[in-house]
C-alpha cells in the first residue's frame, strides 16, 4: 500500500544540497532571497537543488559556481548534518555542507545580498523554516 499511514499520498520529496561558508573568523555565509523567489526577504545558506543524476557534492560545487561565482573542490567539503520540512507543495531534505576553504571571493551573481555572520547571529535572522535547525549544529561546531 502506497502513502502516509492516513492514507494520503506524500508530497514530492526536493533535495536541496546548502553550504556553510565559514571565514577564518568563525563567520558563515548567508544569503538573502531575491524579490520575486518564494520566501524572498528571508536569509538562507547557499546552495541548490540537486538535479537527476548529480551527486550531492557536485550539485553543491556547482551551485555555489552559479550562485557565489567561487571554486570549491568536493574534498574542501564535509557534510555537517541535514534539516527536513514539509512545506505545502513538496518535503524538503536539505543536508547541511561546512566549507572553510574555496577560490575566490564570493559575490552575489543572482541578486541576492550577502552577509557573514556569528553563529548565535543566524539565530535573529528571518529564515526558512527549513534553515533554523541547523544553527544549533554551527554553533556547537564553530561557537557562538
């Protein structure tokens, strides 16, 4: 028997792979929505979807290419943890990448401002619901 243990079906499932840029002062990398995106306004950890057929740490070197214009190599990246919510349309998996070490500085190449910021920091942010649970993992591994 297919679906939930109601009877409903599942909503799709999206894998969204994010990264947490982390700066010689302990600082992560967020970036806000643009206006005219779902959740625009709000601040998130850079990343992307992952598309058919693309590993996780490559879907995340590209996407941190298109969206930040920086180089980073798979093995400059370790998975931390991940973060799952259940928005109207579709679930969201979203594993959580550190990377403390890339080429280039990162820009803003699709509209969206940049801020580094203390971990405890992310905290006062508005951001996606599927974001928040994965402050109290930066802050245990990089401090407050």
């Amino acid at each position: 028997m297919s679906g939930t243990a109601a009877g409903r079906s599942a909503p799709p499932l999206l894998i969204v792979v994010a990264c947490a840029l982390v700066d010689p002062d302990g600082r992560v990398l967020v970036q806000e929505r643009p206006s005219g995106r779902p959740r625009a306004g709000l601040w998130e950890f850079p990343g992307g979807k992952l598309e058919p057929g693309e590993g996780l740490a490559a879907c995340l070197v590209r996407e941190l290419e298109e969206e930040l214009g920086i180089g980073v190599e798979p093995a400059c990246l370790a998975p931390l943890t991940f973060a799952s919510h259940v928005y109207e349309a579709f679930e969201l998996l979203m594993p959580l990448w550190i990377c403390r070490r890339w080429k280039g500085e990162p820009r803003g190449l699709e509209g969206q401002r940049l801020r580094w910021v203390r971990p405890r920091a992310l905290r006062e942010l508005p951001m996606p619901e599927a974001d928040r649970p994965l402050i109290p993992f930066l802050e245990e591994l990089l401090g407050p």
